[in-house]
C-alpha cells in the first residue's frame, strides 16, 4: 500500500513539474520613475527558473532607457558600490531576488523624462533563446 502512494505522489510531482517547464518568471516586478532631474532608476523583481535548465539572462534592454543592467551592491570597507553582473545565472528550479541593498535592475539614461504610471517596457533575452516581454508601470518611490 504505502509503494502505491508513493506512485502516485511521485507521478504527481512529475506532472506538476512538468506542466511549469520552459517557465522563466519575473514576480513582483517594480520598476521607480526617476527622481526629477535624474535619469537613472533602478528596479527589483523575483525571478524564478523552472525551465529545467540553468539559464543566464544574456541581455535586458528597454525602449524608454539607453541602458539597462543588473547590478550588485557590495560593501567594501564600509562603502557601498555597485558592479555590473555581466550574465546572471539561474540554477533550475531557483530564484533570484533583485531586492534593495542588493542585486537590482539599472536603468541608465533615459531616452526622455519617465513621469509616475508611465508603462516601462523590458525586453529580456535568455541563454535559451527566449525572448520576454515585460511591462510595468513606473511607481514613485515615496508612495510606499
Ligand atoms: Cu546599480
């Protein structure tokens, strides 16, 4: 009896597992409009791989900013400064926050002044020859 349930939980799992395949997801996606008078901002997203490989995001461009990079904080000797991630890989079956204080979108030099609500569109191209189209409307950072 008990190796009949674990059939059927394992055949269960394989379906669910396979039904989120080729599955590359960016949650939570928040993107700033710039300060006035500035034409950087920076964004944050939950990205998740379940495409049952290791994936790298190879390039992210925008049609509103010139740049658009994923960067990393660090702290060396007490002074916070950001590197640019050249390829970020995602393992499969894991997750990647681009959270504040940590790795993060940077889009740099905006093509022309982004006002609050104004839709931000990302194209992200993926090791797999994915290509995916995001959208989000700019927040204000003093709204929350
Ligand atoms: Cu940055």
């Amino acid at each position: 009896m008990q190796k009949i349930i674990l059939f059927i939980l394992t055949t269960i799992s394989i379906a669910c597992s396979s039904s989120q395949s080729d599955n590359v997801t960016f949650d939570d996606l928040v993107i700033y409009a710039p300060r006035a008078g500035s034409s950087v901002t920076a964004g944050f997203t939950n990205i998740s791989n379940s495409t049952g490989e290791t994936i790298t995001i190879d390039a992210i461009t925008s049609p509103q900013f010139n740049i658009v990079e994923i960067h990393e904080t660090i702290i060396n000797n007490g002074v916070a400064k950001m590197l640019k991630i050249e390829k970020l890989i995602i393992d499969n079956d894991e997750s990647v926050a681009l959270k504040p204080g940590g790795k993060h979108l940077m889009l740099i030099d905006a093509k022309k002044v982004i006002i609050e609500g104004e839709e931000i569109n990302l194209i992200v191209e993926l090791s797999n020859d994915q290509t995916m189209n995001l959208k989000t409307p700019a927040v204000s950072r003093f709204s929350n």
